[in-house]
C-alpha cells in the first residue's frame, strides 16, 4: 500500500522493452539457435502473448486488492501487447519472407492457423488505435463494449498458437489455463454484480 | 534433466570395460593365435567405422548442392522419443546406447533374419548422397549422407511376390527414451512404411553416416531410414526392423491425425496441410531477410520418381 503506484508505471514502461533488447542481443551474438528467424519470430509472439494475458490480470488484481489506478497498467500492457504483435508480423513480412508478397499472399491464404493471428492482431490493433484518452473521450459509452473484443482477441490469438503446432502443447495449454482463469473472473463477477446492481438502481429511483 | 533409469545387473554379468571396448582386438588376436598366422580380414571382427572419406556418389546425389552447414544439423531434430523440443534432442539422445546393433528382415521374404548392423555393412557398398530433406514443418536443410540402397539389402532377403509394402520400426528404448517412458502423444515406437516400388526405388537409402562421420545419435544413428522426396517424418531412424508386407502398414503420424498426415507424405507444395501451408520453405542457414525457398513437387525429385505416381490424385493420397 505504501508503494507509490507513479514510480511504478516508469518500471513497467521500461521493463516493458527487457525482451526486446533480450532479443536483440540474443540476435546479435547468434544465441537463437539453428533456425533464428522462427526462433525470434516466435518469441515476439511468445511475448505479445504474455502481455495481453498481463492486460486481462489487471481488473482481477484490481478487484482483489481493491487498489486504485490501474487502469493505466492495463492500458500499458496493452500496448505492449499490441508493439510485440506488430514486431512479430514485422518479422514475418520482412525478415521471414524478405517483402516477397505473391509468397506471403499464398502463405496466408493456405494457412488456417495465420487467419486467427490476422483477426487477433487486426483486434489489437483497433484497441490500440482507440487507447490514448481522447479517443476514449469521443466514443464514451462504446468504448467500453469496444474494448471487451480483447476477449475475442486473446482466444484469436490463443488458437494462433495452438493450431501451427505440431507436437508439444505443454507450454500453450499453460496460456490457455490461465487465460480460462481470467475470463472465468469476469464471469463469476458479472453473475456476483447483477442481481445487487439491479436492486440498487431501483433503490435509487425511489 | 536426464532420470536414467538402468535394469539391475548382476556384477557378475558385467563384462569388464577394458575387455569390451577391445573384444574385437582380442578375438582377432585369440583367432589369429589359434590359426598361427594372418587372418583374412572380417567384417565382423572390424569395429564400427566412424569416417568415411572420398566416396563414391550415389546415382541421384547433388554434388553441386552446397550442404547445410553441419552444426545446423545436429542442433535441429525432431526426434520426439527424447524431446518435442528440436534443440533438446541433441543432449538427450547421447544416453541411446547403439552398439551392439541388430537389423530383423521378416515378413514376406524367402530369407528372413536378424543381422549385426556388422556384418550387414559389410555386403553393402556405402555411397555418399547428397540429399535435400523436406520437413513438413516448412523449413528445409541439404544432408550429404553416406549410406547404401535399400533396394540392395531388400534383395539380399528375397522379396517374395506377396510383398506388396514395407515397414519401418524404430527402436523401442524406453530406458533411455523419456518420452517413450511416459508414453507421450504417439504410439511407441515409432513406425513408417513405403509402397514397395518406393522402398526399391534407387533414391531410397539407409544412412549410417552424414558428412564423412558417423551419424549423430540425435540425427538418427545408427542406421536410418532417407527418402528424400518425402516429407522429413517418413524417414525413420534408429531402425531396428525391417518387415515386407502384403497391407500398408498402419503408420505413426498416419495413425495420430490421418486428415494431417498422410501415407504418402510426398513433398507437394499444391497440397498445403490442413493447418498450414507447404508453398514455401525456409532453408537453414539462410540469412535474416532473404527470402523462403519455392517448394517442388517431389522435393525436386520429380524426374525420379513421378512416374511412381502416375494416374494417382495427389490431393487425395497426400
């Protein structure tokens, strides 16, 4: 509690950039194995990933504790979830397929798998696009219905993952708990809230 | 981590180390003893070679084809008796014991048997072939192989006119295999299987060797399966049975999601799988931002082997 939450918001917007230059460096001294365009690929996508789950923590940590402004946190979390799936589709175009569009065209066409990254990323990207607070402003009471498609996102994004698998789904099936855990919250508290919610509105009517 | 786990053995069972690494050199010594004289050299009396230099290229190898380089290879396996993780494989597999090694032909042929990878060997003319090899996982490497025709070691068996496929086993090591232990996602061990007009095909090998060395544990040691103009699964390794049937063989991937793996599993990239894409490929060892290699049909090979195919929808046996 005694922790001031503004000195906070600078540690997560620069930890926030850890992976990046951990990729960078891991790049530059040959640390990504034998095939290193999958290989950082992969980990920005790991990454985009991690942050969207990071995102959906912030209103169930918020309601636990019961602490304030961590709105901002999630609003952060968010972008970077949205900065790691642009750097991830930025490889795939450029480093991966070298701007080689009729092949990228093909690729994504005969790909199931990609078509549920391209509706995450295209969610994600509309989320990020409406963040900064005078968009929220101007689209007042949508903003928030809008701002749920995040969980249509992270599913999109979840089922990216899983289906380009061959073998080992240890590692997503971990997401996959967790993101179940998350909804499964929202859930439990929209059933809590809607019985009491009603009968204080029609308290307030008397 | 690596849990080992060993059957008991009596001590008494045990044979000295000194006396096994150098068994061969003692009976050679004990024979030669005996005959008072020179010994004709004997293949199974020779230890396993480990290094081959300036062979013969097979019929189909690419000479001109500049191999992946080596290290690349040995780190990136799909081996998923060890590990699902490519790079894991490589430590993990070192607990494979291979030697001693034995090869059972069965099934339909006149002469069924079981042989000392030895003695095997040394009826066969080992070749160097330099193959390009296909995953379906859309990367793609070039493997300069030393191995031999299976079209030759079949006809030492004597196919009989019933033998229509044949299959491949793995080996079933589950003591050193930890996804064998846990019995993990596939059926153990692992089995793959060609049409035998596939199997005798000149482009067919059994590889003991890759760039003039013995072959890694991790990449399949000691004798595996290469068929180069399908996809990298097809080509079993550690294999330990060879049997010739009358049915297809009911194979591991096949068998595990028949709508994603097919039979045939010839490279083709106008059949994507059922989740990803086959057109293109990326090569390892090519560079940050150039660009994915265009998948052939056959893997290139199509000059050798699409008559195999003719009349057949290829969509339809993938």
């Amino acid at each position: 509690m005694l922790i001031k939450i503004d000195n906070l918001w600078w540690f997560a917007l620069a930890g926030g950039l850890i992976p990046l230059f951990w990729l960078i460096a891991d790049a530059a001294f040959d640390h990504l194995g034998a095939n290193p365009i999958q290989s950082l690929h992969i980990r920005l996508g790991d990454w985009s990933l991690r942050f969207l789950i990071l995102t959906l923590a912030v209103t169930p940590v918020q309601t636990v504790t019961q602490w304030r402004g961590m709105a901002e946190y999630r609003q952060l979390f968010g972008l970077y979830a949205f900065f790691y799936a642009s750097l991830h589709i930025v490889v795939y175009l450029l480093v991966d397929h070298a701007l080689i569009w009729p092949t990228i065209a093909t690729d994504i066409i005969e790909s199931p798998y990609i078509w549920f990254g391209v509706l995450a990323y295209m969610i994600l990207f509309l989320l990020a696009a409406t963040s900064p607070k005078w968009a929220k402003k101007r689209l007042g009471k949508n903003w928030k219905p809008l701002h749920r498609f995040i969980y249509i996102g992270s599913g999109a994004g979840l089922i990216h993952y899983f289906w380009q698998l061959k073998g080992n789904l240890v590692e997503p099936s971990f997401y996959l708990i967790l993101l179940l855990i998350l909804l499964g919250f929202r859930v439990l508290t929209c059933f809590k809230t809607r019985q009491p919610a009603q009968t204080a509105i029609s308290k307030g009517r008397q | 981590m690596i849990i080992k786990t060993q059957k008991e053995i009596a001590e008494n069972e045990i044979t000295d180390p000194w006396v096994f690494k150098n068994r061969r050199t003692l009976i050679k010594a004990m024979l030669a003893a005996l005959a008072g004289g020179t010994l004709p050299p004997s293949a199974s009396a020779d230890d396993r070679k480990t290094e081959w230099r300036n062979l013969q290229h097979g019929e189909f190898s690419a000479k001109d084809l500049m191999p992946t380089p080596d290290e690349l290879v040995k780190n990136y396996t799909n081996y998923y008796e060890f590990s699902f993780n490519k790079e894991d494989s490589t430590s993990l597999a070192q607990n494979l014991v291979i030697d001693p090694w034995s090869l059972e032909i069965s099934g339909e042929v006149e002469k069924p048997g079981v042989y000392h990878l030895e003695d095997l060997l040394a009826k066969q003319t080992l070749k160097e072939y330099v193959y390009r090899l296909r995953c379906v996982e859309a990367w793609s490497m070039v493997i300069p192989w030393i191995g031999f025709s299976l079209a030759d070691l079949l006809k030492t068996a004597k196919p009989l006119a019933g033998a229509k496929f044949v299959q491949f086993t793995a080996v079933h090591q589950p003591e050193t295999m930890p996804n064998q232990r846990k019995r993990a996602m596939l059926e153990w061990p692992y089995i793959e299987g060609l049409r035998i007009d596939e199997a005798v095909h000149p482009l067919t090998i059994l590889a003991v060797g890759m760039y003039g060395n013995a072959t890694p544990k991790q990449n399949g040691a000691p004798l595996r399966l290469v068929v180069p103009w399908k996809y990298g699964f097809k080509s079993v390794k550690a294999v330990v049975k060879i049997e010739l049937l009358k049915r297809p063989p009911i194979t591991t991937w096949n068998k595990f999601a028949p709508n994603e793996y097919g039979f045939y599993a010839n490279v083709n990239p106008q059949v994507p799988h059922p989740r990803w894409s086959q057109a293109s490929e990326r090569v390892l060892g090519s560079g940050f931002f150039t660009s994915r290699r265009q998948t052939e049909l056959f893997n290139g090979y199509g000059e050798q082997v699409a008559p195999l195919y003719s009349g057949m929808d290829l969509r339809h046996f993938f």
